[in-house]
C-alpha cells in the first residue's frame, strides 16, 4: 500500500508548478510563492505537507536547504551581507510515511540584500 501511495504522490507533485518571487528589505529577504497544476489549479495547495526553501549566491550551484515551512511565505534574516545577491528557489513536498515525495524546483528569484 505504500509503494502505490508513493506512486500517487510522485504522480501527483511531477505536475506541480511552483512559482517564486522575492522583495529585499532592510536586513531581510521576503519569498513569496504560489502552486498549481493542470488538473487543480491553485487547489493543488490543500494536497501539499509543505515546502523547502534553498538558497545560494550563485545562480546554477551552491543551494543549500535553509527552511521548511508549512505556509507559501518565509522571511530570511540570517546570514545576509548587504549588497550581495542571493537566490533562492522552493520545491513543495508531500510526506508518505518517512519518505517526502517532491515537486519539481520552482523558477530561481533573487534580491540584492539591502
């Protein structure tokens, strides 16, 4: 039974899309995003556990899991050294027993920190 509900979950996250954007503020880095697929649209979100945010100063390597959250919003106040660019991405999960079953990564957003 967990094997065949692994299955659906992978199915069902392979079509999520998520989509990332990010405001910089004064010592902080907003992310905000919105999930859908083709079947449910935005009601895709009522199936998913949650989502893990990564960040890097690179563009195409270096991303490291800096949160998980169970909301589409996360504010990072750490580690951020003002005029430096960072990036971000988010993928949304699906827990099945001990195993987490991802979406695809989100579009890659970044800010200048400020």
């Amino acid at each position: 039974a967990r094997k065949a509900e692994e299955a659906a979950a992978q199915e069902l996250l392979s079509g999520v899309k998520v989509k990332a954007s990010s405001a910089a503020s004064k010592g902080a880095m907003k992310l905000t995003w919105t999930v859908s697929d083709s079947v449910l649209g935005e009601a895709i979100a009522d199936e998913i556990d949650g989502y893990e945010i990564y960040k890097s100063t690179s563009k195409t390597s270096g991303y490291s899991l800096l949160s998980s959250t169970g909301g589409i919003t996360f504010k990072n106040t750490t580690k951020l050294t003002k005029g430096k660019r960072y990036y971000y991405k988010v993928r949304a999960y699906k827990q099945v027993g001990e195993k987490k079953i991802y979406s695809p990564y989100s579009n890659v957003t970044y800010k200048i920190a400020k």
